[in-house]
C-alpha cells in the first residue's frame, strides 16, 4: 500500500498535482538547516531519513522517516529555526514555502488539525529526550529504561495451557500471546519505547501510533482496547473502538489498526 502524506483529503489527483512541483533529491550528509537559521519552508519526507539535532555536533534530538514532517517554524513569518536539520539517508523531501502553504491550510483545514497532532507527538517525544539527557547528566537512571522495566514487571505470563495467537495479514508473522497484558504499536527510536508486538516493519505508512492498542487476559478471556493518544483508529470486525473501552476477543476476530488487519486464534 502506498503511504498517503497529509494532504491526502484534498483528493489523489489534486494531490500529486501540487505537490510534485515541491519534490527535492537530498544526499545523505546534506544540511537542510542550522539552528538559528530564518525558516521559511516545510518538509514532508516522501522518502529518506533526517535527523533533529539541537545543533551541528550536538545529540540527536529525533530521527524522522517516511510520512514524518518539520520545519513547522515556518508557519510562523521571520521564526529562526530551532533545530539543526540533518540527511542521515538518501531523500526526496516535499519543500513547501510558507506562502503556499498557508493557502493549502485554508482549503483544507482539516489538514491543520492532523499537523497539530502530529506536532504535538513530535514535541512531546523530544521533551521526553531531553529530560532524559537532563536526568542522565545529573548521575540519575534513564526515565525511559525505568518505565520498560516497570511495565513488564506488571505484566504477568500467561499459563501454558492457554493458547492464543495474532496473524498479522500484510506479513502473515504469527505472535503467540504470552501476557496478561499486551501492547500493539510501533517502534519509538527516539525513546527507546518498543511495545510487546511491534508493528514497525509492517506499517510501512505509519498510521499506527507507538502504543496504539492492548489486549488484556482477565479472567479466562481476552479483551481488546484502543490505547489513550490513538489517532488513526481501532476497528474489531469492522466497528470502530471507543479509546479504553474493553472488547472481548473471540476466534477468528479480525482486528483492524488504522488499515493493518489482524486475525485472533485461538
């Protein structure tokens, strides 16, 4: 499946139609920017890698990928750039002036709304760094290796005598259920967040949010839910989950993470 970028809503045709003229090759090694730079463009990566740094020779604040955008600077006239941007692997990047796009949020603002999500899990993922890299400075344990190990020490195993597995459709991976408690979701490279099943490889469009879904075992049963910050959506069977809300599971069941389809066994 090809990834859909953010300004999908304004239709396939539309789409490729104004964004093609924006499309520009970048070598790996390449600085697009410097903190401290005046930033007038937004990137959206539509192939490659880039990575934040809080300056030239200073740590890696995120590593961006395909469907990932910045320069969000931008949106503000004359705002110095507040990060050191850097190609780690060969990229195509959709550069967007500002003028245009502020024309393309008025048509479609709805657009805007997913921006601002997605700004908020970028900044959110980078304030988590950096207090880490405050935390570690101060001689303290690192925050993230401290939530690992208390979520899997809360997270029991499961009997032998229960058998249950996930099929994941796009790659036909079967994962047995071994918890009492699992996460679905993607790979965070910037925290080190890894949840129980990770669904990296297999959502090459990255719908799927870091914790996006968790299957309990309580009572003999399993149990489906939409994790709190999920943004692209749960579905069991076809209907649609309310965040929190547990589902019971039941052979044959067919899970739906954004557009990633799963089958329950049992």
């Amino acid at each position: 499946m090809t990834k859909q970028n953010i300004f999908y809503r304004m239709g396939p045709k539309a789409n490729m139609d104004v964004l093609k003229k924006f499309i520009s090759k970048y070598a790996a090694g390449d600085v697009l920017y410097k903190k401290g730079d005046i930033q007038t463009d937004f990137f959206i990566i539509n192939k490659g890698k880039v990575q934040l740094k809080n300056d030239g020779g200073g740590p890696i604040l995120a590593t961006l990928t395909k469907g990932d955008f910045f320069g969000e600077e931008s949106l503000n006239s004359e705002q110095n750039a507040i990060y050191t941007v850097e190609v780690i692997e060969d990229a195509f990047l959709i550069k967007i002036p500002y003028v245009s796009l502020t024309e393309m949020l008025k048509q479609t603002p709805d657009i805007a709304l997913k921006i601002l999500k997605k700004l908020s899990e970028k900044h959110i993922k980078i304030q988590s760094m950096l207090l880490e890299m405050a935390a570690a400075g101060a001689g303290g344990a690192r925050p993230a290796a401290r939530e690992a190990r208390k979520e899997d020490s809360t997270s029991e195993k499961i009997g032998g005598e229960v058998k249950a597995y996930l099929i994941i459709q796009r790659s036909n991976r079967l994962v047995q259920l071994t918890k009492s408690q699992t996460f679905l979701g993607r790979r965070d490279y910037t925290t080190g967040f890894v949840p129980d099943i990770d669904l990296t490889d297999e959502d090459e469009e990255k719908y799927i949010s870091r914790k996006h879904a968790k299957i309990q075992f309580k009572d003999g049963k399993f149990y489906l839910s939409e994790e709190p910050g999920a943004i692209n959506g749960t579905f069991l069977n076809g209907n649609k989950l309310q965040t929190g809300v547990k589902h019971e599971l039941k052979a044959e069941d067919e899970i739906t993470l954004c557009h990633l389809n799963i089958i329950f066994k049992v």
